[in-house]
C-alpha cells in the first residue's frame, strides 16, 4: 500500500503555542485525515484536545489553504497575486537575496521573522536557523510573549523551570494567578479538579472574571500590571503573622533579611491603594497562603506585559521560597517547564555558521522597517522572510508595522498556509505544510513529556516543510555545508544527541515507537524540594546581585506601568482606560481565525466593559464602539457585564485585519516599548478610551 492510500492511526503532537503540547492520533482514511483526538495514554492530555485543534481537519482541508507558490502582481497590501513554479519561486528569492547579500549594506540589512505559529524544534528552528546564520542575516530577537517572566525567573530560582502540574491534585490551596486556564492550558484543569475533590480552595486573580474565574471558588479582581505589589502585600502578611517556614529560609535562600525590610513598605493598606483589592482580602489571602502546605501558583504570560512584567514575575517566584512549600508536591510555582528541556540546540541551528551580526528586537519591528537607521542600528531593512508568524496582525505598533511592509523597495517572503494579513503584503509566498504532514520534535512548557509527530498525510498541493524550503533556499544560494544536506530525522536525531541528564533515555528510536516520553526527571518532579536552584549562589534569591549589575533593584518591587495614573497623568486623563488584549477562546493569537466555525464561535470583533465605565459614556450593550488612542484604532460591539474591574476594557484577539469590520484589531493601539527584563512587549500597558463608533 502506498502513503497516498494509507489507513490507520497516526501518531502527532498538537504544535501550537500552548503549555499543553498535546499527544494527538490522527485517524487516516485511504490518505485523507477524517479526524483527531486526544492520546488518552498521555498522562496531560488525557485523551481531549481543545476547541481549537479539534477543529484541525477543517484547517488542514480549508478552502483557503494555499496550494503553490505566488508572486505578487498587485500593490502591496492588495492581495493579488499569480502562481509561479517552486523553482521560479526558489530562484527569484534566491537572486533577490543574494544581491542584497553582495551590496554594501551587505546580508544584515536582510531579516528573519518568525515565532510560533510552529512550536516544533524542526519547522520552527533548525533549517531556518542554520540558512540565515550561513547567510548573515540579521539575527531576530524573540522576545514577543515570554522574555520578561523568564528573565524574572532565572533573577529568582535561575532558570524558567517550576512546579510540576501533575502534583496538583495533593495542593491544598491552588491560585491561578493572570491565567485564564480554561482557554490557555485546559488539559491543567483536571489536576485542579482532583485537588478541589480532595478540600483545596481555587482562587483567580485576574482583572477579567474569565471563564476559568467563574468556575473558580473566588474571583480577586486586581488592577492590570499591579501583581507585585500585591506579592509584597502577601509577603507583608506572611513576615508579620510567623507564616514564613524559617528553616527552609534560612538553608536555600539568600536575602530574607532585606525582604523582610522590603516587604514592611507593603502594607495591607498600601498594596490596597496600589491594586484596588480591599485590604481585608489581601491579609485573608496572605494568611490562606501561608497556612497552607503545599499552595501551587501557576502564573501565566499576560501578567508581565507591562513595563514591571519581569519583576512582577520575579515578586511571585519568592513566595513558595518563603513558606517552603517546595518541599512537597503540589507546591510551588508555574511559569513554564521549557527549560528542563535541555536539546542540543547548538546542533540544531549551527551558531557557529553566523559570522558576528546585529539583533533586532522582533517588537520594534515597525521601527526597524520605517526609520532611516532602521531605528534599531545597523543597515536599513531590504528584505523580510516570514515565517510561523503573522507580524502584519500580531506585532505591536500595527499601524507602524503596515507601513514598513508597505514598501516598495523592501522585498518580502512569506512561509504561510493561508494568504493571512502579512501574506498580502508579500512579494513571494511559499506554500508551507500543516502538522499533519511533516516531520517533527516538541518540547513542552507545560509538563515534562517530549514529543515526536510523524506526518499522517502526504503534503496537499504543492507545500513543502519549512525545512525543506530552507534546504532548496541553500542550495540554490551555493551553500555547501554538510549540515544542509541533514534530513528532518536526522535533525531530530541530532536535537537529541546532547549529554543533558534530563533528556537521557529520550532517543529517537524510542519516540518513533511510543510516540512520546517523560523526560528523565521524577514524577512528581520537586525541582526545589531541597535548594538546588541554578542562580549563582545556588538559592532562592531574594537579593539578585545581578539584578543590580543590570541597574534594576536587586529586591522585589512594584514598577507602575508605562502608562497610568501614576506613571503618565495627563494621557490617562485622555485615555482613562486599560486595554487587555488576551486571546479570544476560540483563537490562539491569529491562528484559527479563518477556520469557520471557531470564527463563528467568536461572533466579531468586541469588547467587554463595566457597567459604570460604560454608562459614563453612553455606551449600551450592542453598540458599535470605537477603542482609540494616539497610536490608532479599532472597532468593536461592547459587551457590558460586571466581570470586568473598572477601568479596564477587554478585547478578546486576535483578529486579521482582513477579517475585521473596519480592517483593524487591537495592535492598531499597541506600543513598542519594552519590559524591564527580557526587552519583552507591552501589549497590555496601553492606555485607551472607548467612544461610540462614527
């Protein structure tokens, strides 16, 4: 039997930007994938997958999917294009880039782009790497969701490494902290379940009531960017009522002394001023934390997009420290995993190809392609490759981002499945395959279990892998490398081949027959049940002598946003509002958004306000709003409900322009500014006001 007629089931992992990298079986019928589900043998996903990847069939098969490759024959931005052959394709692209190769502004003036539409170590990081390295392109900065909590997490504990979802169900208090768990990391939700059945209290802090809130014991509705302080307010409570476990302090901490200090600034009343939740709650929620044994924090990635966003990360990673609830089970704090997932990236992507070039900081994109300098150093911007990424819709400062790619002498490639909003501004697109059609290696943030995909179907039309773009774009460009004859096997393979300790036993025989495995650390894992932290003085520290060599306070503190009251009086008198731009259920950032039924799901465009808010305003439910700041604007129908702080303006995002009313989203008011750590974005520090639209 040939591949084009094969029936059965396929192992897969689902390759989205999600902590859950779920194991999924891909069920073939005479070539064609008829449907997907969930491994109920993989102890995370547990035999279901989300709402979104249920609908992968439908994705894969679109009506839309591009099936060859395209040359623009429109103005940019108008989405005309006309077929051309791989090799016409693979030549032009080629030629371009080798001229600007060989002018004097020389390969860095030529930019990568890309992040994770593809969270797999082959079409997201290999090939692709080692060709621009080879090529000395500029290198890109990927700093656009997790920079600033994983610096803030290396400051503290030193390395993005936390507590293992899977000790939940012994937690007796869980808090999820800034994370809509329902929507960001579901397959998590049953451990919280277990531990709920067995008396654990669950506790969101959010200044959404979100769909996770909701089903939650209690709902604390913080102030956006004030969850420091709020930290510090706990820490208050915890020094002041003897809840600090003072053995564990006094083995595998450094700095309490100075924490304590620092924390009595942080009075109830004072923190209440800060956050807006009352200061009653905040000691009864100190003490509940610090009465607990095994207290699990999971934080996510929203709560530091925001000027303070590494610190605020690097405040909450303290906490488990101080009342020791390391030492068991279901104790802890939860970033990511990612960092336990010790691949031999070196192999992988060849570094040392890349001759010493400059980096772009893939936020400041808008400034990198429309200020003379290139507003980041070094040459301007004259070419673009895109790929596993949507910048056009997802990049912050859209409207600056739209300019750049707009024009003319900038020459732009784009790696896509669909003709999204960057594909429309393409001069050459390259029809990429889907997961269910090639070759791949998965990591997790969050759990501990690698995973292989095999490819189920034989690629539609005429895409090709990523890698296999990357190794033609090679070859017709004269590099000559062994490495750039590699297949995708033998990539994973060498993704594989390091010394780690944790990544022993993991081989890639072993995942080609069982599809998936743990990682060689304990079930459940305790990283810091006895020290151990990887920071220099190999404790929790409290006090980061590096923090203060980077100019940052060394102990924990409270950093206002960019913009507010605080920070910027007189624009937030002109844009009274905070806009919080978190992911719609049925989208996870601009992927899926074409896909029918989820779009469906997600009706428009909208967004939520508070009652109040919205009567100062004489904004009714239903109505057509316009969210504007200086930066731009977007339209949406308002929602008015109760489950929002005030002060604050939800729109669930992130839609493509193309398929918005007015041809606009949320990043149309975003800003390019950066953390305090990490140089990460701001998408949530962003000041608007919301009127009725015109």
């Amino acid at each position: 039997m040939t591949a084009s007629l094969f029936t059965g089931v396929v192992r897969g992992a689902c390759p989205h930007d999600c902590p859950d990298t779920c194991a999924m079986l891909v069920t073939v019928e005479n070539g064609r994938a008829v449907k997907v589900a969930g491994d109920p043998e993989h102890p995370f996903t547990n035999g279901f997958l989300c709402a979104k990847v249920n609908r992968y069939i439908e994705r894969t098969y679109h009506r839309d999917r591009l099936l060859q490759p395209m040359r623009r024959s429109g103005p940019k931005g108008s989405g005309r294009f006309e077929p051309i052959s791989w090799s016409a394709a693979i030549e032009e692209v080629a030629q371009r880039l080798g001229d600007i190769a060989r002018s004097p502004d020389g390969p860095q003036a030529i930019l990568p782009y890309s992040y994770a539409g593809t969270m797999g170590m082959v079409q997201g990081s290999s090939m692709d790497r080692r060709f621009f390295h080879k090529l000395g392109a500029s290198k890109l900065d990927r700093t656009i969701c997790s920079m600033a909590g994983t610096v803030g997490m290396r400051m503290t504990v030193g390395a993005n490494i936390g507590a293992d979802a899977e000790g939940i169900p012994e937690s007796d208090l869980v808090i999820l902290w800034g994370t809509n768990t329902l929507t960001s990391n579901p397959h998590m939700w049953p451990f919280v379940l277990q531990a709920r059945a067995r008396g654990a209290r669950i506790i969101a802090i959010d200044p959404i009531r979100t769909r996770t809130a909701e089903q939650c014991d209690e709902w604390i509705g913080i102030k956006p960017s004030t969850d420091a302080a709020l930290a510090l307010g706990i820490m208050h409570v915890l020094f002041e009522r003897g809840l600090v476990d003072e053995e564990y302090v006094a083995l595998y901490t450094l700095g309490a002394a100075e924490l304590r200090e620092r924390a009595r600034e942080y009075t109830p009343a004072r923190v209440a001023e800060i956050t807006g939740v009352d200061a009653d709650t905040i000691v009864r929620l100190g003490e509940e934390y610090g009465r607990a044994k095994a207290a699990f924090l999971r934080v996510n990635y929203g709560l530091q997009r925001h000027a303070g966003g590494g610190m605020a990360v690097r405040t909450i990673a303290c906490l488990p420290a101080l009342t020791g609830h390391w030492r068991r089970a279901g104790g802890g704090v939860q970033l990511s995993t990612s960092a336990n997932f010790q691949f031999d990236k070196a192999a992988l992507e060849r570094p040392d190809l890349s001759p010493p070039v400059r980096t772009v900081n893939m936020i400041r994109l808008g400034d990198a392609l429309t200020l003379p300098d290139a507003g980041v150093g070094g040459p301007p911007v004259r070419a673009m490759v895109v790929y596993n990424s949507n910048p056009a819709a997802v990049a912050p400062d859209r409207g600056a981002v739209r300019r750049g790619m707009e024009r003319e002498d900038l020459f732009t490639v784009v790696l896509e499945h669909f003709m999204t909003d960057t594909a429309d501004y393409a001069d050459i697109v390259l029809p990429a395959t889907t997961q269910l059609e090639h070759w791949d290696l998965h990591l997790a943030y969050g759990h501990h279990y690698v995973s292989l995909n095999r490819p189920s179907i034989e690629p539609i039309g005429e895409s090709l892998p990523n890698s296999e773009i990357f190794r033609r774009l090679a070859a017709a460009m004269g590099m000559t490398d062994s490495c750039f004859a590699d297949d995708d096997l033998a990539m994973i393979g060498q993704a594989l081949s390091g010394n780690a300790k944790k990544i022993q036993g993991v081989t890639l025989d072993a995942l080609l027959e069982r599809g998936w495995m743990r990682l060689n650390v304990p079930t459940p894992y305790l990283p810091y049940a006895e020290g151990g932290f990887s920071t220099p003085s190999g404790k929790c520290e409290f006090v980061s002598e590096r923090m203060a060599k980077m100019g940052l306070d060394p102990l924990p503190s409270f950093t206002a946003p960019y913009e507010s009251l605080e920070s910027s009086p007189e624009l937030a008198r002109r844009f009274p509002l905070t806009l919080i731009s978190s992911p719609a259920h049925q989208f996870l950032n601009t992927t899926f958004v074409n896909v029918d039924s989820l779009r469906r799901g997600a009706r428009e465009p909208e967004c939520l306000l508070h009652p109040r808010d919205a009567e100062a305003r004489g904004i009714a439910p239903g109505m057509m709003v316009t969210v504007h700041n200086d930066r731009g604007a977007f339209n949406a129908k308002a929602r008015v409900e109760e489950k929002i702080r005030e002060g604050v303006v939800w729109a669930p995002s992130i839609w493509w322009s193309k398929l918005s009313p007015d041809g606009h989203n949320a990043n149309d008011t975003t800003s390019q500014r950066t953390t305090d750590m990490g140089e990460g974005p701001v998408f949530y520090d962003n000041l608007v006001e919301v009127s009725a639209a015109v």
